[in-house]
C-alpha cells in the first residue's frame, strides 16, 4: 500500500499510456483495409525520407534496413502478416513518392538535404 501511495502519479501516468496505445491500436485496427494501407504508406513516405536524411545517397540497402528497423518497431504485428517482399514493394512506392516530393517541393528538399548534428 505504502509503494502505491508514493508512486501514484507514476502509476497514472502509465495506466494512462497504456489506454492510449490500446485505443490507438483499436482504432487502427478498425479502420478499413484500404485506410489502413493508407496510413502505413503515408507513414512509409516520412520513414523513407528521414532514411535518405540520415544516410544520404547510394545506401540503398543500408536505408531499406533503417525503415524496416523503425516498421518493425512501430508495425510488429503486421511485419508478422506482410512478407518482406511485400514490404520492400511498399517502400519502392513510397520512394518514388518521396521523388516527386523532392523534384516539386523545395521545403522537402531542405529537409532532405539539411544534416543533423
């Protein structure tokens, strides 16, 4: 009793993640298939772009790597359901996304193109 009197703002404070993540979870999960690829290929397209950020040009494998790292661990459960072929298809899409974003758009280009310290 005493550990809880003393660690209650902790404890809320993790109950309070955890229904996050489960609701967030839910509600990804009940959203239709089409809006769900959506989401994971608009979140491909961000992943892409801070590989190319953080590794720059020619490392193609070494940035397929990076983003199926970070899918990996935002995505777990469905990296269990798509095959890596599947993956990489969906990465070759949002590269030539990421493409067109750099030809159009010159703030991705600063982005892209800016190195972090």
């Amino acid at each position: 009793m005493e550990f809880i009197t003393e660690n209650w703002a902790l404890i809320v404070a993790l109950v309070a993640a955890i229904t996050a993540g489960v609701v967030a979870g839910i509600k990804f999960y009940n959203m239709p298939t089409d809006k769900q690829l959506s989401k994971v290929k608009e979140w491909l397209l961000y992943a892409v772009t801070m590989a190319e950020k953080e590794l720059g040009g020619g490392t193609g494998k070494l940035k397929l790597r990076y983003v199926y790292d970070l899918f990996l661990s935002k995505f777990g459960w469905l990296a269990k359901v798509i095959t890596f072929e599947q993956f990489s298809g969906l990465v070759d899409e949002a590269l030539e996304e990421m493409k067109r974003l750099l030809e159009s758009n010159a703030s991705v280009q600063q982005l892209v193109n800016t190195v972090q310290k």
